[in-house]
C-alpha cells in the first residue's frame, strides 16, 4: 500500500484523486440506477420479489462502500464540508423553468455562432476520423475567438441568489459545445478538439432537451459543474485520448453505451 509522508509525494496524491474522481463518477452511475429504481418500485416489493444473490450483492457493495468511506470521514476534519451542500432544491416548475432557460441559452447560442462557423480542416479531420463519425465531422462548425469571449447567461445572477455557487464560468473555458458548433476561447489543440467534439456527440445522441434536462438535474443533485456525468464522461473520454495514440475507439460507442445504461 502506498505511503504519503506529511508533506506528500505530489505524484501520488494526484494519481489518488484521480482514482477517487473516477470511483466518485462510477458510484453516481450507481445512484442513478438506484433511484430509478427507488421511483418505480417501493422496498416492499423490491424486497419481495428481487432475485436474492443480485440483491444481496447489491447490498453487500452498498454496505462496503459505505463503511470505507465513513472510516475516511471519521478521520476529517470539518465534517460540515463533506455533509452539506450547498446545490439548492426546486419544486417540478422550477425544475422545468431551469432546463427551459438553459435550452434557450444553448440554443441562442448555436444560432449566434454558426453562421460565421468553418468547417473541419483537413488536419483536424485526419487526427479525429478514428474516433468520430464522418456525418458528424462533415456537420461541426468551428468558431475561433480571439478577443471576443462567450458571455455568462443572465440566468446566472438567479441562481447565484438561490446558492449555486460552482456555475461553470463560459469566460475562462478554452471550448464550448453548442449542439454542432464548438467555440474555442483558446488554443485549437487536439486535446480540446476532442473535448468539443465529444459533448457534440452527446447532443446528438440525446438531443437538446434531454442533454439540458439531465445536466440541470445532475448539477443540481451533485452541486458542482465537474461531477455531472455529462461532463465527467467527457472528461474520462478526453484522458483516454490523450493517454494513448495507439488504442482508438468510438465516442458515439461509448455514449451509447452510457446511454443505454441510464449512467447520464
């Protein structure tokens, strides 16, 4: 077992929060499951009726998952960071009003940009033909700012006032997906081409409402922009791409497939 000396192998402690991002992303995979379950069915009948091995296997991962990180806890100090949150509950109207106005806004914002969009250069087309399909390489637009920036919806100053306090600033990201077209605030590099294109895969999949419904909803349950699915999964895609110029893959496959499995 690894040892970190108080100081700390830096190496190592990012090695280890990477492995917790990733173990924190699968068990909201789980949590999803599970409260779909929990809607559709009550414990009286899940009890009933559930096989047992697959229940008593859910139960015992449930139950170890819970006692190692309770032991993590008792070691903390600060308890109130790890118990509270700070993402605010709305009632179904206000739900639904939230996931209107993100729409709208993705949505304004596909417009603005895509007529002065380009498409895919011919560099950029060879070093994702592996990874995305020709339809959608062919359909993407690009738009490279230079001074201009994407400006915060309006929105923002709401729902800061309702105590979200980890919105995403659009001013300080390098990419932004709206639908079909990607908007680069910084550097065009592989790295960040394959981020955009990869939420554009996302739109495509499950289209604009049901991206903006599942991101509004898994923000606010998560209550950080970094642990929403959406994201996480593109963010796991884009190491994948990155660590590797040998192994290629389908992001619409590994979409799909996330998709499939309620893991969004």
């Amino acid at each position: 077992m690894p040892w970190l000396n108080e100081v700390g192998d830096r190496v190592a402690i990012l090695q280890m929060n990477s492995e917790l991002r990733n173990a924190q992303l699968e068990m909201l995979s789980a949590q999803c499951a599970t409260d779909r379950l929990r809607m559709r069915y009550s414990v009286e009948n899940v009890a009933r009726h559930a096989q047992r091995d697959t229940l008593r296997k859910a139960w015992s991962a449930a139950n170890a998952l819970f006692e190692y990180y309770n032991s993590i806890a008792r070691l903390m100090s600060g308890f109130g960071d790890i118990n509270s949150s700070s993402a605010p509950s709305l009632d179904d109207a206000k739900l639904n009003e939230a996931i209107a106005r993100v729409a709208d806004f993705l949505r304004e914002q596909r417009e603005n940009f895509r007529p002065s969009g380009l498409s895919l250069s011919h560099h950029h087309r060879q070093s994702m033909k592996h990874y995305f399909s020709p339809t959608l390489l062919d359909q993407v637009r690009i738009v490279a700012l230079d001074r201009e920036q994407v400006p915060n919806p309006a929105f923002y100053i709401e729902a800061k006032a309702m105590g979200l306090t980890d919105l995403p600033d659009l001013t300080r990201m390098t990419s932004l997906t709206f639908e079909d077209v990607l908007v680069f605030q910084g550097e065009l590099a592989a790295r960040a081409l394959f981020h955009a294109l990869a939420h554009a895969v996302q739109f495509e999949v499950l289209g604009l409402e049901r991206y903006t419904e599942l991101f509004v909803r898994a923000f606010l349950r998560t209550g950080s922009y970094v642990n929403v699915p959406l994201e996480a999964h593109v963010v796991q895609l884009e190491s994948e791409f990155a660590g590797s110029s040998s192994r290629v893959f389908s992001v619409e496959e590994r979409v799909r497939l996330w998709t499939n499995q309620g893991r969004y």
